[in-house]
C-alpha cells in the first residue's frame, strides 16, 4: 500500500455549537429586559419607588443591567450545559445571586407591596437559568432568597388594612410554585439528562473491545486537556503480521492480543498522555508531556519493547511511526489541526518501519533537539 502524502490539514469546525451562542444571547436581552418593568413604574407609578433615596437606588439596580448584559453576552463559558467548565459553577452562582439580589432589593423598595407581589413573577425567569446551569449550590441559594422575599413581601402587603390577607396567601403560594415547583423539576430532569447524555457520549467516544478511546474521544480529550500553540508526541503503533494471528488462532484470541496490547500501552502512557485505538490492530498515542525529538523516539522505543513479551502464548511485536508537531508547523495552530497534522505524519513514518522490515521504529522528519 502506497503511504499518504504529507500535507497540512486545515481548521475544523468550531468545537462551540452555534446554539451556545444563540441562548447567551438571548439571556443578556432578559436581563436588559428586566429593567423594562421597574422603569414604567419609575416614570410616574404611585406603586413603584419613592422619590428621593429609593428612586435613586432603584434606579441604580436597574442601570446595572446594562454592564451585567454585556458581560454575559461575552463569557461563552458560562453557558455550556454539556461539557461544562469548571469554572462555570463559580459563575453562574454569582449571576444567580446578583440577578435574585437585584430583583429583591428593586421590589423591597416599591410603595405598593402588592405590586410588588406580582413583581415576584420576574424571579421564575431566573429560575429557568439556575435549572439549566447552575450547581446544587445556585439551586439551593435561589430557593432560599426567593422564598424569603416572596414570604416578606406577601406578609408586608398584608399589613395595608385594605388588602385581602386570603387572595395575598394564595397569590403568595402561587407565585412560590411557579418559581421553585417548575425550577425543582426541571433541574433534576436537566441533571438526569445530562448524566445519561454523558454516559452516552462517553460510550460512543471508547472502543468496546480494548475501552481505549476512539479516534473521536481522543481529539475530545486532547481539546480538554491542551491548550492551543503547544507541541505534541504522536506515536502510531501498528500490531506486525495481526492477520496471521486471527488466521492461525481464530479471532478470540486476536481480541486478547489487542486488549493485552491495549492494556500494555494506557500503563506505560500513564499521565503523559492518551492512548486510542484507531481501527484494526493500529493504536495512536499523544504524548502531551513536553518532549523533544530525541525522547519521543526514546518513548517510542520503549513502547515497541514494552509490548513484546517473549513468554507470551502469542508474542507481540510492533511498528511504531513517531512525529512531532510544534506550533510552527500548524499555520493556525489550534489542536485540531496539530492532531490531524501529527496523526498524518505518525502514520507515514509507521509505513517507513513497515517497509524497514517491521517491528522497529520510524520517526517523521529530522530528529531535533
């Protein structure tokens, strides 16, 4: 078979769906549009806030929209609801107590509690944020301060003698359902959902033979874990004469072979790196450790020796392709593009050990360093 020519890959699709983009959107216009309300009854309401200090606080709450808006339009990170950073759980409680915070302190100041009252609609807005992105910890807080405010502000109206102390309860219990019955169940669906859509995904990212990563599980983990602009190690071990072992001992023990090799390599990677099968008898491993030319092959070598065990019922033996990619080969230099790039060349050099006669290794380009 003919090796593949040597070429450049370009930039793959974004790992961000559109869709992120679209609902970080769509969250800071509600929160600008949160002020619409409180503004209508600062124009001129007698319900709203008084004039003087509590206008001018009010005020002041509803203009911290604005900056809050569009910092949430620009932290994408906060809004991932599958493959959520762990930074997303620090922001998304201090969203969650800001915009409960703001909204209590807006409707503790209006003259009228029972409008206020009705204001309290506004906290189920949040709630449907929280049920999505936020942790047990912005679940609990939210339950928390909203009961507190809907029961301090049901009780404060109930002191107008003229107020209906019957309707404010029930108005109160409803308001408190909507908020924190809806946000309760959708939160542990949200939570059952993503853990069964994680268990899925994490099915469809392993090989079920070896329960090595697959080609896709790896580029996710290595997105993961590396940042842009950093070299890779990229060894391709191909399993020498495999067909000969289904042929002679049937495909049972080829199955053992491939999870022994399999087991073999994830032990002698360890934390370095990441080991995946990419189809057949072919493994790829990357080596996200700072390494050189001359300890990857070092690496590689010791890979090759570390399969090959002579007092095994079948012996392996393997050809191992080796190639570095530094930032300066990938012109745009993101991750993808360095895997597929170092893929490509691991799998030439691979083709060079097998023409060399197998069980031995090759490494692409000009060893440095």
């Amino acid at each position: 078979m003919t090796p593949p020519a040597d070429r450049r890959f370009t930039k793959d699709t974004p790992d961000q769906p559109a869709i992120v983009d679209l609902v970080r959107r769509r969250i800071a216009v509600l929160i600008t549009a949160f002020a619409l309300p409180g503004a209508l009854l600062i124009l001129g309401s007698p319900a709203g806030p008084a004039p003087g200090a509590p206008r001018i606080a009010a005020i002041g709450i509803l203009l911290s929209t604005v900056p809050v808006s569009l910092i949430v339009y620009r932290t994408r990170t906060a809004f991932l609801w599958f493959n959520r950073p762990s930074r997303q759980a620090a922001l998304a409680l201090a969203f969650t107590v800001y915009a409960d915070v703001g909204t209590a302190s807006f409707l503790l100041l209006f003259r009228d509690q029972g409008t206020a009252l009705f204001g309290c609609a506004l906290f189920a807005v949040v709630s449907s944020f929280v049920a999505f992105f936020g942790t047990s910890i912005a679940v609990a807080f939210h339950v928390v301060a909203t009961t507190a405010v809907i029961l301090i502000i049901t009780l404060r109206a109930a002191l107008d003698p003229a107020s209906d102390t019957l309707a404010l309860a029930a108005a109160g219990v409803s308001l408190w359902l909507a908020v924190n019955g809806t946000m309760t169940v959708i939160s542990q669906t949200s939570a059952t959902l993503h853990s069964n859509l994680r268990t899925q995904i994490g099915r469809a990212q392993t090989d079920p033979l070896t329960g090595l990563l697959n080609l896709r599980g790896l580029e996710q983990m290595v997105l993961r874990r590396v940042d842009d602009g950093v070299a890779l190690g990229f060894l391709l071990v191909d399993l020498d004469h495999f067909k000969r072992v289904n042929d002679l001992h049937g495909h049972l023990v080829g199955d053992d072979v491939l999870a022994l090799a399999a087991s073999r390599l994830a032990t002698f990677v360890g934390d370095d790196g990441l080991v995946a099968r990419r189809g057949g008898e072919e493994f790829l491993v990357v080596i996200t450790a700072d390494v050189d030319a001359a300890e990857l092959i070092d690496r590689a070598e010791c890979a090759r020796h570390r399969l090959h065990v002579p007092r095994d019922a079948v012996p392996i033996t393997a050809s191992v392709g080796a190639s570095l990619v530094t930032p300066d080969d990938v012109a745009e230099q993101d991750v993808r593009s360095t895997i597929r790039l170092g893929m490509h060349r691991a799998d030439i050099a691979m083709y060079r050990a097998k023409s060399a006669g197998r069980d031995n290794v090759q490494f692409h380009g000009r060893p440095r360093g």
